[in-house]
C-alpha cells in the first residue's frame, strides 16, 4: 500500500512538472522571438537625435535567470490555486485553477518586461502566450486525469458511523466518485472487533464518521498500527487542538492552547492592510459600483443598498452594506430568513449581482470603517446566531475575530454548507492564522468569484434541519 502510494506521489509530481515546464517553454519562446529583440534590448533615438538603449542588453545566464522566474511564479500560483492537483480535482476546476495561476503570472511578468524596458510593453504578445497557454492548459488537465485515473482507480473505502445519520457524508463522497468509493457502512454499535477485522479485509482506506471519543481513539490506534489510511470529520475540540503550540517545558510534549487569538503585531499588520486594499478597491471598482447603483434604482425604483445588523467581533452589532439583490418587500414579515436555492425573492439582477459577487461590494466600506476585515468568518444576523447557538453554543467561538468579506469558510465551502462545518472550517483559520494565509486566501477568493456552486443557496431541507 505504501509504495503505491509513493508511485501515485511521483507520477502526481512528473505529470505538473511537465505541465509547468510546457507553459514556461512557450513563454520562453515567445521570450526569445518576441520580448526581448524587440522590447527589451530596442534601441531608440533620444531628444538629441542620438542612438539609445531602451532597455536591458541581457548575457545568456541573463535569459536563463527570466525564465527560470517565470517557471518559479508558475510553481507558485499553480500550487496556491491547486492548479496541480491531478486526480484530486476534476478536470476542469484543475483547468480553472491554471486559468487563474497564468492570468496572476502573466500579469506580473508583463510589469516585469516593462520595467526591463523602462516603458510599457504592447499588450498584444502576453494575450497570445496567455491564449496558447490556455489551450495546453485544457488539453494537459484533461488528458493528466484521465491517465491517473485510468493507472489509479477510485479509492475502495469503509464508512464507519455513529448515531448520526451518514446520508450527508455519504452524500458528498458520491459526488466524487471518480476519486473515493464507499464499498460499506458499519455503525460503531455493531463493535470495535468486527470494525477492525472488517477494515483489514479489502479497503485503501477507512472513513471515521462522528464516533465517540474512546472508541475514535481505540480505531485510529489500530488503523494507524496497520498502516491504513484513515478520512477522519474532525469534532470542533479536534480543530481547537489541531491550532494549538507544540511547548517543550518538560520531558514530555505540551500543547498550549491560548487564551486569545490573534496578536497585537498580527492584529495591527491586519488592520494595515484592510485600510490600504479597501482604500485601493474602492477606487478601482467605483465605475462598476456607480453603473451597478443605477441599473438597480431603474429596475424597481427601491433603494439601492441593503442594510442589515450583523455582530462581528465579541458579537458587538453593526450595519453592514449590500447592494439590494432581493425585492422591496422580501422580508416584510420581519422574519429572518436565509436565501433558500431557486428563492423567488431575488431579483434578476440579483441573481447576477450575487453570482459574481458585485453585491458584495459596498462592504469594502465596511472594512475602511473597521467593522470588518477583508478575511474572517462571515458576519451573521444576530437572530440567526441565537438561533444556531439554541443546538450549538460553540458557534461563539467563531466571534473571538473581526467578521470578514470573504473567508476560510467561503473558500473551502459553500453558501449552503452546513452550519457546523461552516463553524469548523472558520474555527481552522482563527486556530491557524497567519499573515501569508490571509495573503493566500485573498488570492483563492479570486478563484471563487467564477465557481457556481460557491453561491448555492440552502435548499429547504437544511433550513429544516437547523431549526431543529
């Protein structure tokens, strides 16, 4: 098991090496035909009427070293976008990872050529690499995961539950098929001895579904003395844990788990950059907050914004700013609601606001004022909170921080991700902050702007399920 493993790693790193290495030699012929001949080493004739260089007369180590830059920012973008992940994801979010990996590449290379050349480059010849670039992207995604799934067939899997029902993970497995399969369901009930020789039988891997903590502990002993590969949904004490600092006090491991969160450096270095981005934001995308203000005054002479209390940090409440994506009366009962998939309340130009996420917007307002920050876990309604908290008091935890436009939660969920898992999710990035994670999703944010699915509204069903 463990060398197919090691085979399935190394086939993994050969297939995106080759991909990186197939976007950079058409950057770099494009370099060596294009860019450099004619922009960066041009002359020009200077006011005096005298023969100037424009730019930089390169050696050879001098290309190698443009090269290898550009070969390392793909590396880079790739990886943070997961843009090489083949075989984990499907073909074409694969494909729309590398879409955003080249853009964020070209783009930053494109400056680069300009600086070298002390003057802006024509635009035209970065458009054709990033046009060609797409296409091996697409053929490349394609045919990568087609091989490893046609060498490396879907993981044969063991579903281990307790007293919840196991339609929702079960739910979200099948949805993955290419990747996981879940041969069989056993309930912890039916006994740790039964599970254990079960697991030895024909299984990759064993899937540990919300079990009691003793007999967790007892199946991971086992499962790991085996050298079985274990899918374990962690409880929220296992995500606290999981964010806690390794201590070397004694002879013995320590694990401290602090008392606040964020630091004051951290906190202050926050703070910096939510003034700057959002300073920078509003400037940028006024022309399309003015155009998107007047089409929704035209549509139903309503009022533009939407304000709402939502509590951010020690749930203190604040006003927070949408552009109005719903209709006038959508909440004339004054009740709560969340958007629910198909909701009739939204307007048309609501739904395109929200799927691109424009009615988002003014709350970069929000974050200049101070109410919120550019990541955190999403601000909720205070009813909504106290209604969650009813069945799940820990999601307080998630107020320790500032409320955020976008966050871990939004990344690596969805609009109708469960409340729980929201909780965990947002619970991982308060446990893991860093500076280079909020820096890290800022730019997957980007990546979710274009994904469907991010903005699903909750179906019925789950509305049921918090109420109770």
């Amino acid at each position: 098991m463990k060398q197919i493993e090691s085979i399935k790693r190394v086939f993994v790193l050969c297939l995106g090496t080759i991909g990186i290495i197939l976007q950079t030699l058409v950057y770099g012929w494009f370099w060596f035909k294009i860019y450099y001949p004619s922009y960066v080493s041009m002359p020009r004739i200077n006011v005096d009427g005298y023969m100037v260089s424009s730019g930089l007369k390169l050696h050879f180590w001098g290309h190698v070293l443009v090269i290898f830059i550009y070969f390392l920012l793909m590396l880079f973008f790739s990886n943070t976008y997961g843009g090489l992940k083949i075989g984990y994801l499907k073909s074409m979010d694969i494909f729309l990872s590398q879409i955003f990996a080249l853009f964020m590449v070209n783009v930053i290379s494109y400056f680069q050529i300009s600086l070298m050349r002390n003057w802006v480059v024509p635009v035209v010849p970065i458009l054709k690499v990033f046009g060609i670039q797409l296409v091996l992207s697409f053929l490349w995604a394609v045919a990568s995961n087609w091989l490893y799934r046609s060498i490396f067939p879907a993981r044969q899997m063991l579903l281990v539950s307790g007293e919840y029902p196991v339609d929702d993970i079960l739910r979200k497995f099948n949805s993955r098929k290419d990747r996981y399969n879940i041969v069989k369901c056993m309930n912890i009930s039916e006994g740790i001895d039964k599970i254990e020789k079960e697991a030895l039988e024909r299984y990759d891997a064993v899937v540990i579904w919300d079990i009691p903590t003793k007999d967790r502990n007892n199946l991971l002993k086992f499962l790991y003395g085996h050298s079985i590969r274990v899918y374990l949904m962690p409880k929220i004490t296992d995500v606290l844990v999981k964010g806690s600092t390794q201590m070397h006090l004694f002879d013995t491991p320590v694990l401290l788990l602090r008392e606040y969160y964020l630091k004051v450096e951290e906190r202050a270095i926050k703070r910096l950059i939510d003034i700057v981005c959002s300073l920078i934001m509003i400037v940028a995308f006024s022309p399309i907050m003015i155009i998107t203000a007047i089409i929704i005054k035209i549509y139903d002479g309503g009022p533009i914004l939407y304000k709402q209390i939502r509590c951010t940090e020690n749930e203190r409440e604040f006003k927070i700013m949408k552009f109005r994506s719903m209709r006038v009366d959508a909440e004339k009962d004054g009740v709560a609601r969340l958007a629910t998939k198909n909701d009739n309340r939204i307007t048309p130009i609501g739904k395109f606001i929200r799927a691109v996420r424009i009615d988002e917007l003014p709350q970069l307002f929000n974050i200049l004022k101070g109410d919120m920050s550019f990541i955190g876990p999403r601000p909720e309604r205070p009813e909504i909170i106290k209604q969650y908290m009813e069945t799940m008091p820990e999601f307080a935890f998630r107020m320790k921080v500032k409320a955020g436009l976008a966050g871990y939660a939004q990344v690596y969920g969805k609009y109708n991700t469960t409340p729980y898992d929201k909780l965990k999710l947002d619970l991982a990035y308060i446990e893991n902050y860093s500076v280079w994670l909020d820096f890290k999703l800022m730019l997957l944010t980007l990546k979710i702007l274009f994904t469907p699915d991010a903005t699903e509204g909750v179906e019925d069903s789950q509305i049921t399920a918090m109420k109770k």
